[in-house]
C-alpha cells in the first residue's frame, strides 16, 4: 500500500521542479495543502480496483491494502485538522478546478 503514495512524490516534483526523495518526504510532513490531487487516492480508483478485484486475486490484495492505507490517510487528516487538504474525486476536482477560472 506504500505505492498509493507515489502521487505525493509526483505532486512534489511537478509543483518543485526537484526530484530529491528525501525534500519530497519533509515537504509533506510540514505543508499544509488545500484540494490537492493525488490521482491514487481518488475514489475513481478505489472503484476501479473495486472491479479488478473480482476478476483477479492480486488486484484483491492490492484492494486490501489501499482500503487500509486510506482509513489510516483519513485519520491523519483529521488528527491534523486538513478536512479539504485532498480531493477524493478526480472528476469534482476536474469541476472545481475549471469552474474557478
């Protein structure tokens, strides 16, 4: 379940033009962010590997551990008072990212 959070580091790279593993990792344990995308983390692909996993058993376990590693993500959020830090739907992201312009 530790590659879900490839989006964070892909999200550091674009928006900081570095590439260090170990900035990425201190840029998100202090930043705060506001509707931030992290395309692994939307519930689009927690459907998609919702019906994966009926036809297959690895994308059953993969499942599993997403499952697990969002309700630990969601405690965090909430421990750290970031109710709108992430958006949990590409496509109300996609809206809301438009509709601001």
């Amino acid at each position: 379940a530790v590659f879900i959070d490839v989006d964070h580091y892909l999200r550091y790279i674009i928006s900081k033009n570095d590439t260090s593993l170990k900035n990425a990792y201190k840029f998100h344990l202090t930043e705060e962010f506001h509707n931030t995308l992290d395309i692994f983390h939307t519930i689009e692909v927690f459907i998609l590997l919702v019906i994966l996993s009926f036809y297959s058993n690895f994308f059953y376990f993969i499942l599993i551990g997403v499952t697990f590693h969002q309700i630990f993500d969601l405690i965090d959020l909430i421990h750290k008072k970031w109710y709108d830090a992430r958006a949990y739907s590409l496509i109300f992201w996609l809206k809301h990212k438009y509709e601001s312009k």
